[in-house]
C-alpha cells in the first residue's frame, strides 16, 4: 500500500520534515504517545479547557445525569435532547442555516454531537449499563480530580487514535492523514502563531509525504492532489484541530467547490502537545 511506502519514506529520510530526523519522524507515526523525548501529552491540563467538543461532552454529561440517558430503540441519543443541544451549541444564525433543509429528528443530524457521543464511549467515558446511557466510573472520577482538565486528554487520544476520521466525511480511506496528525502538529507549533491559510498547512504535509497521493482513488472531478488538499485541511484542521481548540479556524470562503480556511493557534495547543523542541536541532536529530 502507498501509506507504506509513505512509512519507509519517513524512516528513510525526506526533504520537508521541518527539522525533524527520519527517526523523529517514524516516531510521530507510529509512536505519538509514547515518545516522551519528543512530546508529552499532559493527562492532567494547566486550566479548565474550551474546546467545542468538550461544550458538546459537558450538554452530554448534564443530560445523563446520575438517573442515565435513554436511547432510541436504535441506540442513540433521544430526539429531544439532540434537540435541545443544538439550541444551546449553535447561535441563531448558524441553527437557522444547519437546519435549512431538516431539522433534527435523530443524533445523526447534529453531527458533531454524533461523533462526540462515540468518541466519548470510545475513551471509556460513557457507556450503556441497563438500558440507558451512564458516565463511566472512571468519568466520575476524572470529573471530580480535576474536571474537563482531565477529561480533555482522554477524548484526544480516543479521537486521535481510535475514531475513524474518514467517518466524518465523503472522502476515501486515506488513513495515512490520521496517522500523521502529529506532524501536523508540530507544523501549527513552529508555524501557527500568526494567520496562515490552509493551503501552508497542505503544502507542508505534500510536501513531506508526496507518495501518499498514489492512495487518492481516482476521481472525474478533480485530480489527486485537489481530494487530497481538501480532505487534508477538512480531517485535520476543521474536524481535529478545530473540535479539540487547538486553533482558530475561520473560514475565508465557503464556495461550495472551494473552501478557504485561515488558521491560527489557541494556547490550548501548548498546553494539551509539548514538543520537546528544545532537544530537535534545525538539522533534525536531538540535541
């Protein structure tokens, strides 16, 4: 498969690492959480973080309660909750313009709601125990040690490593994206304290990891390189990035053939992934 050969061009060196050593690099991909000499990722966050998925895991944790949640017969989150909880996510205007066409009648139409309540179940936050949704025992610890400071951590890595981003989308497979999600990263790290469109950020990871174009199928629309982009900045930057509050991502143009993005970090991200950049040389190795 071309990911891998993506993962032997990482381990073999490449231009467009940013400083990293290929050896750093195959760690980003195959290791992110257990390469300490790289990057910690903090269990317990400096600050109570704001994030729209945890704005979306708190109207979870209220709505469950300590009496639990009932599903629908399909196991889902009850209408009238969905309901409720895009009122209290959404502004006027964007309710108005997300239910132009539907309103929501099941948990799929408040997407976002959607994936945090699988996401949650995945960190082993909520679960179903006689017939309803329950916050977890481990949950209600976390919440009372330190709150979403803790919990936060335990929906990145769900997310990052055990949700399926292609889920969330139309596009291919791709998952070489999702496994390179820490590269992505670092590059908002060195690079996103300042506006940058979108189109950087692409050219940073094409840049890196040319081959994983031989993964996009083809397509009679587009070429390769344009389904790669889009689903690149739409994978990471919006649904990842955005969703945990790592950075600011505002939207330029919504031209339905051509989304524009800019982006910028919150001080979230150096809170929640610290690079270890000290010990990294501008020639890539440690220091």
């Amino acid at each position: 498969m071309c990911s891998q050969n993506a993962d032997r061009q990482a381990r073999h060196g490449g231009d467009g690492f940013e400083g990293l050593s290929s050896e750093q690099m195959a760690r980003m991909l195959h290791q992110p959480f257990t390469s300490v000499r790289l990057v910690l990722f903090p269990e317990v966050l400096e600050s109570q973080p704001n994030a729209p998925i945890l704005q979306l895991f708190s109207l979870l944790i209220a709505a469950i309660g300590d009496q639990g949640l009932k599903p629908t017969a399909k196991s889902n989150l009850p209408r009238n909750f969905c309901r409720d909880a895009a009122l209290a996510y959404w502004d006027e205007k964007t309710h108005q313009e997300r239910t132009r066409y539907g309103g929501i009648n099941r948990e799929e139409d408040f997407f976002d709601l959607h994936v945090t309540r699988l996401v949650a179940e995945l960190a082993g936050l909520i679960r179903k125990y006689k017939g309803r949704f329950i916050l977890s025992r481990d949950c209600r610890r976390l919440l009372a040690e330190g709150g979403l400071a803790v919990v936060y951590s335990r929906l990145f890595k769900a997310y990052a490593e055990q949700f399926n981003w292609s889920y969330r989308d139309g596009y291919a497979d791709l998952r070489f994206i999702q496994q390179a999600s820490l590269f992505t990263l670092y590059l908002l790290t060195r690079h996103g304290d300042t506006w940058r469109s979108q189109t950087f950020y692409e050219d940073a990871f094409l840049q890196a990891f040319p081959i994983v174009l031989n993964d996009v199928p083809p397509s009679p629309l587009f070429t390769a390189e344009e389904d790669l982009r889009r689903c690149y900045t739409w994978r990471t930057l919006v649904d990842f990035v955005g969703s945990f509050g790592l950075a600011e991502v505002e939207t330029v143009s919504d031209d339905i053939l051509c989304h524009e993005y800019r982006v910028k970090t919150l001080p979230l991200l150096g809170n929640a992934v610290q690079f270890q950049l000290s010990k990294i040389n501008p020639h890539g190795g440690e220091a």
